[in-house]
C-alpha cells in the first residue's frame, strides 16, 4: 500500500499531473502500474482519511493545546515509530514546520500504514503527503521537501 501512496504521490507531485478525480481511471492506471486491487483500495482509502483529517476530526482532540505541550506516545506508536522518527518529528515542531494539528495527522496516517514498523524515509514521505494535502501548509511542504530531497550538508560543528 505504501508503495502505492508513493506512486500517486511522486507523480502527482514531481510529474505536476492533474489530479485525477474519477476513482475508475485511477484505479485503472494503478492496475497498468502493476499494483494489486485490494492495495490500491486501501491506498485510496488511506488518502480519503488524510483527507477527511482536515475537517473536523481532528480539531476537538487538539483543542488548547499549545506548542509547550508534550505528546506522549501510545505503546502501539512506538513500536511503530523508533526513537529516531520520534526525535524527528519533536525536530520538525521546534523548527515550526508541524503544528499541534498536522503532527497528530502524520501520526494518525502512519498508523493506519500496514509496516509494523516505519523508517525515518518512509516517515518523511508521510510528512510530506500530509503536508502537501493541507491548505495553507504550502512553506511548511517546500521545507519538508528540502528536507527529503537535498543530500546532508555534513555534520553541524
């Protein structure tokens, strides 16, 4: 499923595609593509929960929370996301590229990831989709992209 997700979005993103909007087509494409059907349809699914985030899903569980608050992980968040990707994403709050609000929406949409565990690449990606499918997050996504896609400098002295 994840390799679906990046599919779309690598193509969606870089080939600057039109979004497709007819389920049918997509799924037709994703088929060509050589993806299986019941990957596709959770992929898709996965994209219409992200989406739904957006609304007011999220809102009242984040209501009053500010940027002095500590998220405290569940026992199933970590083992599914390492110390390291933790560490990133208190990286990515300091540096204010998460909010409150899109940070439990990357966290949400990696836990609905079929991995058990999830790398700091893949984590990325996922910051990256959430990102780029919030309005008004437009810095906040070439930042991240920065991130992603440029080689590391070195080490920090």
């Amino acid at each position: 499923m994840f390799d679906i997700l990046l599919y779309l979005f690598e193509n969606i993103v870089n080939d600057s595609a039109e979004l497709w909007v007819d389920e049918g087509e997509l799924t037709k494409e994703l088929k060509k593509a050589g993806f299986h059907e019941d990957d596709i349809y959770k992929a898709l699914m996965w994209l219409e929960d992200l989406a739904d985030l957006q609304s007011n899903d999220i809102a009242p569980f984040i209501i009053g929370q500010t940027a002095l608050s500590t998220r405290i992980y569940t026992v199933a968040e970590t083992m599914k996301l390492d110390t390291e990707c933790r560490g990133f994403l208190l990286f990515l709050e300091q540096i204010n590229l998460l909010d409150v609000a899109t940070r439990e929406m990357v966290i949400d949409r990696v836990m609905e990831l079929e991995e058990s565990q999830i790398g700091l690449d893949d984590l990325k990606w996922v910051v990256l989709m959430v990102l780029f499918n919030v309005p008004g997050k437009e810095a906040a996504f070439e930042q991240m992209e920065n991130l992603v896609f440029e080689e590391p400098a070195g080490l920090i002295h």
